[in-house]
C-alpha cells in the first residue's frame, strides 16, 4: 500500500517519516506535503491508496482536500490526523468519507494499527466491490445490459442529435442520470478484455455518477462528465490514470487508452468517442508493452505520429531552471506549459518515463551530489541550495535515492578528482533528457 502524508508541521511529518518501521511493514512513504493545494497534483502523480492528512493547514485544508479527493479519486483512503479541540472538523470529515481518526501526537504502534485498519477496509472494499459487481450482474442482468446498451449508443455512427437526447432520457427514466456540461469520452483497450471490464466498471461505480461504463469487443468505454472544459479534462485525465492502475492490479496488459475532445452537447457525444478511438488505433499500432494514455490534444501535428516531446522539453527546462525553488509544484510547470495538471503528470510520465515528482528528485539529488563532492558547504546548506525548507527530509530522500547518507556520500567521494560542478549538472541533466525524449 503506498502511503502519502499531508502536515503543515514539519516536526509531525518528520515524526511519521523517521519513527515508523516502513521498511518492516507493507506501506511505502511515497510523498508528503505541508498543505492540501501542494499536496493535491502530488497525489494525481503518485497514485497513492492512503492519504493520512491534517485537518486545519494553510491554503487547503484537511476538509477540502477530502471532499476534492471524494469527488475526483474515491477509492483513495483517508486518514484524518487532528488535536483534542477539532472535533467539528474532524466530523465533517467523517461525513466526506474519512477512513480513521487519530489525534496527536501520534505513536508508531497506533499508526500502524489504524494503517492495518484502512488497509484491510480498502481490500476488504475491493472484494466486496467485486462480489457486489457479480450479484448486480446477476440480478439485474437486464436493467445492466439495457444501460450499457444506452450509454453504448452514444457512440454509435447512427445517433443522430435527438436520438442522443432520448437515449440520456432512458438513462434519466432508469436512474442513471447524466446531465452534464461537458462531456468526454475515453476508450480503452487491454487484455484479456473480460477480466479487465470488470475491474473499469467497479472503479467506474466508484465515481459517483460523474464516469459510465459500456464494454466493447476490444475493452471498454467511458463517458466522462464535467462541469466545465477545465474539469472535465482534469477528471478524464485522472481516471485513466487511475483505469490503468486497476488494470494492471488486474494483470492485464496492451493497455491503449485514447481521450477524446471536450463537447458541450449530447449529439456531440459521437464525436468525441471518434476522437478517443482513432487515438486508440494508434496507440495499438505502436509495439510498447507499457501502458500508453493519449488525448486528442497530443495528438501533434502530424498524423500518425501522437507524441508532444517539445512540450515536455520545455516542461524539463523549466524544472531545471527552477528545482532549486522549495515551492516548486507540478500545476506550476503544467501551467508554465499551458496544461491541466492531471494531463501534464499523465503526458510527462509518459513520455519521459518518469513522473514528474521522480524527475524533480532526480535533478535535487543531482545537484546536491555535485555539491558534496566539490564544496566544504554544510547539508544544511545543500539541501537548502536544492529545494529543500527540511534539512532531514533532504537527508531522508537522498539515502532513500543514493542508497547511503549525504555525509557517506560525501566521504565516498572526497578523494575523487574534483569536478567543474556547473559543467557536470548540465551535462547530466542534458544526456538524461536527450534519453528520455
């Protein structure tokens, strides 16, 4: 289970950090943040199953961050941290869905037995999901079958308008409504298709009404709703990147997913699935085994060829140009190139088969071994030089990276010949991402 910890305390997050046996247990420490709005695209980008977060921070805060995560990554569980004298917050908190409550301090035994706890809810949930998909199955084979079968016909290449309307009516009338501003649809296709349309439509369920399945002969696709062009490209982008973690905790593989334009009515709907399914056959005709996720809007500009490389070249320079900043975050870069966060953290990963957390790390680190094999400078300072407000989680990362401290490391390499610093970064950052593009 990866874990990510929300704490504007940095001795709270240290505590958790350093004092819990990660190692000895199931559970990896895969990001932390000081506040829900920082925390939030490094959530998107890390995919984590449990979120333990404070309740009153700057910015976000506890409440918000839950009720964004309950409308946007359900599935994710929570973990309210909070004093003796919040319980109103901690209530409405309860009520968005929260797992488990704990008030400070917090001890490594508690932790770990409500981490035991949710762990145990979250795959207890899973079966249950799985079991309950098998009984709906089976006892409404008809009203499931005609539902799909409506939500399938908006994909068709003979809906007219007025037939998209009525079939969105039939939905309305069996209570499955799905109104919406805008509307996008993905199509997916994976292997084996049976096994893996049963692990969309349960994390479909899961979305509150705001995505709907309809399986077809090379996998599944989606109607995904919003509010707004803005919001409906962010949800399509975190739900297919939350599609390909359940198909591949589903063991199925040529995972293709293509997303198409945002429309704004329902007879619109077709085009959109055109979009999504022609961005599919291409990505089926390419031979990675990897995952692949593309919307219509990396598609470039020439055909046959869906990749964007000179947006994720300035995305690297940009990063490069500002790792040492302590504030910087993904909606920063993606907004620096003109993207939605969940749809950078999809494209950047992708292309650069990193994602964008593990990209910032990789240029920290970089620099700060550079810096302690050629200067007397303290760790403090380094870290501090890097991007790190912390000096113990600078400390943390690097060993977590480098395998060793940044003290041994610096011991290791102290008698190695000196290096020109700028020169060596440059040229690293330069061959990694001439291999990564």
């Amino acid at each position: 289970m990866k874990v990510f910890l929300v704490d504007d305390e940095i001795v709270i997050r240290e505590g958790i950090r350093e004092s819990f046996p990660w190692e000895e247990t199931s559970y990896t420490l895969v990001g932390e943040a000081p506040d829900g709005e920082m925390a939030l695209p490094m959530i998107r980008d890390t995919n984590p199953d449990i979120v333990i977060t404070d309740i009153r921070m700057p910015f976000m805060d506890g409440i918000e961050l839950c009720r964004t995560l309950r409308s946007q990554m359900p599935w994710i569980g929570i973990i309210i941290l909070s004093g003796y004298d919040e319980f109103e917050y901690a209530r409405q908190c309860i009520a968005l869905g929260v797992k488990e409550y704990l008030l400070k301090p917090i001890y490594s035994e508690e932790l770990r037995k409500v981490l035991d706890k949710v762990s145990a809810q979250i795959e207890e949930e899973r079966k249950g999901r799985e079991h309950a998909e098998s009984l709906r199955s089976r006892m409404n084979a008809d009203k499931t079958f005609l539902k799909e079968k409506l939500i399938g016909s908006l994909f068709s290449e003979d809906e007219m308008e007025e037939d998209a309307e009525n079939a969105l009516m039939q939905l309305r009338l069996m209570g499955c409504p799905v109104p919406a501003a805008c509307y996008a649809v993905i199509d997916a296709a994976f292997e084996p298709v049976e096994k893996g349309q049963e692990a969309v439509s349960q994390l479909a369920g899961l979305s509150g009404g705001l995505v709907h399945a309809s399986g077809s002969r090379t996998g599944t696709r989606l109607l995904v709703l919003g509010d707004n062009p803005a919001d409906t490209e962010e949800r399509a982008y975190a739900f297919a990147s939350s599609l390909v973690r359940e198909l591949e905790r589903a063991d199925c593989g040529r995972i293709r997913t293509g997303i198409g334009e945002i429309v704004e009515k329902p007879g619109e709907i077709l085009r959109s699935f055109k979009t999504a399914r022609h961005i599919r056959h291409l990505l089926t005709d390419r031979n990675e085994e990897s995952p692949l996720i593309l919307g219509v809007r990396e598609m470039g500009e020439s055909a046959g060829d869906p990749k964007s490389p000179s947006v994720i070249s300035e995305a690297k320079i940009y990063m490069t140009q500002h790792f040492s900043d302590p504030n910087l975050m993904l909606q920063d870069v993606a907004k620096a190139v003109n993207m939605s966060n969940s749809r950078f953290s999809t494209v950047f990963s992708q292309q650069s088969g990193q994602t964008f957390t593990e990209y910032l790390i990789y240029l920290r680190i970089s620099r700060a071994k550079e810096m302690l094999r050629t200067t007397d400078m303290k760790t403090s300072m380094i870290a501090h030089e890097t991007g790190y407000n912390d000096a113990h989680y600078f400390s943390y990362i690097f060993k977590k990276n480098v395998g060793m401290t940044p003290s041994e490391y610096r011991t290791q390499k102290q008698n190695q010949p000196e290096y020109n610093k700028n020169q060596l970064f440059s040229k690293s950052v330069k061959r990694f991402s001439t291999k990564t593009e």
